[in-house]
C-alpha cells in the first residue's frame, strides 16, 4: 500500500516555496479530518482528496 505526507503533495500540487513543507495540504487536512493526531500518512483516497480539493499554486 502506497502512503502519501502531506509534504510530497504539496510539491505536487507546486507548493516548493513553503517556510514549513506541506502546511497548506495539512491545513486542508485539520479541517476535513479534525479529529486526527498525530504523524499525516494519507492512503490514496485520501490524498486523492487533497489534489481535488487543494488548489494548485500559481
């Protein structure tokens, strides 16, 4: 099984220039699943979620 951290798809989605990697993905994450702690490893549902609802950076 293939896990995704929120820092590989912020890349993916352009996201290279973030002071903190992967905040945008985890900020969407805390509001979608917010009763989740700890340590981000999204499946591919999930991180297909991500890049259907996390906006691409211009």
């Amino acid at each position: 099984m293939t896990t995704y951290r929120p820092r590989e798809l912020a890349a993916e989605l352009g996201y290279t220039n973030e002071s903190r990697p992967g905040r945008v993905v985890r900020e969407y994450l805390r509001e979608r699943y917010p009763e989740h702690t700890g340590l981000w490893e999204l499946d591919e549902a999930q991180a297909d979620d991500v890049r259907a609802n996390v906006q691409r950076s211009s």
